[in-house]
C-alpha cells in the first residue's frame, strides 16, 4: 500500500502540568500506539486504499455516519463554513480515528476529534 506524502494534521500539545507528569499513572506507550497504528494500516490495506486517498463515489459508504455523526458534522460545516473538499477531508479524518479506536464504524466522537483537528489546523495556518 503506498504512503503519502502529505500531513493534514497540525495538532498543539500543551505542556504537561507537573502534578500529571509525576503521578504513577502511565499513559499509552509508544509499543501500544504503535500496534494501534498498524491494525489501522491492516484495516486500510483491507479496504484497498489508505484513508486519505479514498475514492469520492465510496467515501459516504466508507466513512457512514450515524444520526449524531451526520448533525456533528452538519454543525460543524454551518459554524466553520467549510468547503465540499474540507468536508471529505474531515469525514477522512474522522476513518482514520475510527480505525484507530478499532471501531467499524464512524461515530459522533471520531467525527467530533477530527473536527478538533480542523479547528486546529485553521487556527494555524489563520
């Protein structure tokens, strides 16, 4: 399966607080994302094509919203007045954090990080 080589995604990190960074809890490791990432690409590798690169005659049935999804993503066009092509990038986006929560299916909560991920990227680049 061919990689693109192109990054949709500018994501700010802010500073972990120093409370959180020496408590005893650990979060993902870098192994456990790692095999995250990977099942993703098994998914997509699947499907015959990575995320970014689905085809537009199968992108409503690839990327299939329910109810909460289909009013997430409707909001978000209305408040953030995005383009036909912002719209197949977002519903892209939110495939991809789907496959990464192991999820058949896109949810309101992929379609709503992704749209967090646009957020961000607006605020970026202005």
């Amino acid at each position: 399966m061919p990689l693109l080589d192109r990054i949709d995604l500018h994501v700010e990190v802010p500073a972990v607080p120093y409370k959180e960074l020496r408590a005893n809890e650990t979060g993902v490791t870098s192994a456990q994302m790692r095999e995250r990432v990977n099942a993703a690409r098994v998914v997509q590798e699947a499907r015959g094509f990575v995320n970014a690169a689905i085809p537009p005659g199968v992108i409503r049935e690839v990327c299939a919203l329910d109810e909460a999804g289909e009013r997430t993503l409707e909001l978000a066009m209305r408040k953030m007045g995005l383009s036909a092509r912002a719209h197949d990038r977002l519903l892209k986006v939110a495939r991809t954090v789907a496959d990464l929560d192991r999820a058949e299916r896109v949810l309101s909560k992929h379609l709503a990080e992704a749209v967090q991920y646009r957020s961000l990227d607006r605020s970026y680049w202005g």
